[in-house]
C-alpha cells in the first residue's frame, strides 16, 4: 500500500472521481456539499497497485477560539474501502495528514461520526466538550447539534477545549 499526499489542483479528472465514488460508497449521505469541503487542500489518497483504496484530506479553515482567530487544518473526506478497513490504510493517510497539520497549522480539527471517535482518540485528537457555533453574519450562532462530534488536534494554539469554538460559515454542513 502507498499514500500520495497531493494538492487538489494536481489531481487529475479520473482521480477525483475514483475518490467521488469511494466516499460515495462509504457514506450513507454525500452531498454536493460534502464533496466541495474535501476539495482545496492537500489529499492522502492510498493505493494498491493502480487502486485507490483510501481517501482523506486537510484544507485550510478559520476557526475561532476566545475571540481569536485561528489557522486550522480541518480534516474531511475520510474513508477506506468497506474490503480493505482495519489494516491500517485510515492510519497511514492519518499519519501523513498529521504530519501536515503539525507543520503548517496552530491546530486541527475534525468532525467525527460516533464510530470514527475510537481512531481518532487513539491517536491523540481531543474531543471538543465546550458548545459548538458557526460565524454568520459577524455573530456566533449555536451548533448545539455539533456538540460532542468535533476533535481538535493542538499544535500551537493555547486551547480550551471546555471553552466555545466557532468555524467559519459554509455551505452544507459548517462542521
């Protein structure tokens, strides 16, 4: 198994939409939306042979923390073949991301479905325990319903993970 880790404009045509299919297999609901948040950034894309097997991405979001504005590498996108889970692609396309993360960003961040929690606990991520908000409109607005599914990865940012954390509107989901 190989990771390439590739920036989106590098990707060719018939590559993002071997990876379309892939997340389009491996969620339940994925949107337009969804698909537009994976796009931008850098992507991990794990092969075997000429097979993609494995997708995840960082992209660069604005997050805000006690009235501070912070650099975030926010994961999204982030799937194995249902055939090929548990050999340790998700953590080898992790490990690249991470790695990312902790060069070029003050945190990471995340939002994880209740099964993707253990992975990324075990691999350092800090559950977000304080309220949840976007920034619409030059005000906070509540994500009550993000609570609890949003992980942080510290690298410079001085974080209160008790305190409230706001992103960046988006179209979509804002987590």
């Amino acid at each position: 198994m190989l990771v390439d880790v590739v920036h989106t404009a590098e990707l060719d045509e018939r590559t993002l939409q071997t990876v379309r299919a892939l997340l389009d297999e491996s969620f339940r609901s994925f949107t337009e939306d969804d698909w537009q948040h994976a796009l931008g950034g850098l992507h991990a894309i794990a092969r075997e042979g000429p097979r993609v097997v494995g997708h995840a991405s960082v992209v660069p979001r604005r997050l805000f923390h006690r009235g501070r504005g912070l650099r975030a590498g926010y994961v999204e996108a982030v799937a194995v073949r249902a055939d090929r889970r548990r050999r340790g692609i998700g953590g080898a396309m992790m490990d690249d991301l991470e790695t990312v993360i902790r060069t070029s960003y003050e945190l990471g961040a995340l939002s994880a479905s209740t099964a993707g929690d253990p992975f990324y606990v075990a691999r350092g991520w800090q559950r977000w325990r304080g309220e949840t908000a976007v920034l619409t409109a030059g005000e906070h607005v509540r994500t009550a319903e993000d609570d609890g599914s949003v992980f942080v990865l510290p690298v410079t940012a001085s974080l209160d993970v008790s305190a409230r954390l706001a992103c960046a509107w988006r179209a979509g989901d804002v987590w």
